[in-house]
C-alpha cells in the first residue's frame, strides 16, 4: 500500500496494494485489497475489495461496497455504492446492481409532504425530471387528431395484488394491456420489454388537447348564437317596423277621388 507515493499527503490505505499508484495525490482513503490500486488523484475514498481499482485519475469520488466503482477509469464528484460504475463519468451516483437488486425501500418519503416537481424514473433506472422546455425537444408540431386515441380507453376501477398492496385500496386508471392495442406510444415497458405501465402524462396531454378542441367548438357555437341572436333582432326590428306602418295605413282615411 502507498508503494508509490512520493508528495502525496494525509492518506490512509488498508489492504495489499492499495493506493499502489499513488505519487501525488492527497486526502485519499482506501480500505479493502486494490482499492484505488491506480488512483493518483485526491480526496477520493475506496471502501471495498477492488472498490475504484481502475480509476487512474478524478477527485472527490466515494466508492461502497465490493467491487464498488471498479469500472470508473476517470471523472470526479461520483458516488457508487454497490455499483461498479461506468468509466470516465463524472457527477453521477449508482446505488446498487440492476442485475441483482429488484426492489428499493427508502425511509422518510412516504408520508412526507413536499412540494416540487415529479421526479421519474426512466428504463435504465436513472432519476430525474421530465423536462418541458423547447431546449429538449425536435419536431415539435400540433397534436391535432393524434389525440383521438384516447376516447377509445376503458377506464377501469381495481385493486392490486397483495403482493404489491396488502391494504388493497381501490384504485382508479387504465389497464397497459388495453392501452397498448389503442395506442403502444401511450405504454412504458420493463427491462424484458414487457408492457409495464400507463404514461398517464402522455394521456393527460391529449386530454387537453381533445378539451381544447371541444371548448373551442363551443366557442364557435356561442358565437354562431350570437350572431343568429342577432340577425333575429334584426328580423323582429324589421317586422315591427313594417307591422307599424301597416297599422298607420289601416288607421289612414280613405283617399277620395274627384273626378271632373
């Protein structure tokens, strides 16, 4: 451990050849056989049999964990625990082995309330918002008649499985399976490519759209009413108006002729 190190200040390594390239870097901690084997950056910690062993250069990386990191080359600022990592990133945390974990469990979020913005979760697993600015998207045009798909869904009522929710509290949506036949854009698969779930933002998108379409042929309606409302005051005005003169002829002496 620290075979190499020459300048390089305040760092601990535990293990057989941890630290083993190290010539300069500073602050480092590696515990755990290889840890940070390549490393010569600085403020980086390793805990973990081969934890960040092929990292050759990055600051203020954290790996946990057995094998944590080892696939990091270079980058700063990431944290791996229970994951191998990806080389040469930067600014990224992993939390466990898709090929192994299947199921996450965080206290202190169910139950709390806090405002902000719906965080997703894509296929690969990674977090994040989805964003809407025009900077993120290409070929942006009217949904038009795209969103007709959508009257043909059959909400449903149901409840989930035990396994999913022991209390079995009713709940209100849509069936993928259903939806898929309707529209597959509108359905979200797992790592299988199996039909996982609604994307209820994408249905409530068209939703809109079909409101706006109605309200709009409503408006057009008002305004035909208007103008049809209109017209017949204008026909009323103008039968009054005749039905007045005819009164004043009938009411008018006859006219006597003289002839001579």
């Amino acid at each position: 451990m620290l075979q190499a190190n020459l300048t390089g200040e305040s760092n601990t390594g535990t293990g057989n050849a941890t630290l083993f390239s190290n010539t300069s870097g500073s602050f480092n901690t590696a515990d755990g056989r290889r840890a940070l084997f390549s490393s010569t950056g600085n403020n980086n910690t390793a805990v973990g049999f081969w934890s960040f062993q092929s990292l050759t250069s990055g600051d203020n990386n954290l790996a946990v964990g057995y094998f944590a990191g080892a696939n990091l080359t270079s980058g700063s600022n990431n944290i791996d625990i229970g994951d191998q990592g990806v080389a040469a990133e930067s600014n990224t945390i992993r939390i466990g082995d898709p090929t192994v974990q299947s199921a996450t469990f965080i206290a202190g979020i169910s139950g709390t309330a806090v405002g902000g913005d719906t965080v997703v979760v894509n296929a690969n697993g990674q977090l994040g918002v989805a964003p809407s600015s025009e900077r993120f998207k290409a070929e942006i045009k009217p949904m038009d008649k795209a969103s007709q798909a959508i009257l043909a869904l059959k909400p449903v009522t149901f409840r989930y499985k035990k396994s999913i929710d022991p209390k079995g509290a009713p709940q209100f949506g849509l069936v993928a399976e259903q939806v898929e036949k309707v529209n597959p854009d509108l359905v979200a698969r797992d790592a299988e490519g199996k039909v996982y779930t609604v994307r209820y933002d994408a249905v409530n998108a068209m939703l809109l759209n079909e409101f706006l379409k109605e309200h709009r042929k409503v408006q057009e309606l008002e305004a035909n009413a208007v103008r049809q409302h209109k017209q017949m005051e204008e026909l009323t005005a103008g039968l009054q108006k005749v039905s007045a003169q005819l009164e004043v002829s009938r009411a008018a002496p006859p006219t006597v002729l003289n002839n001579q």
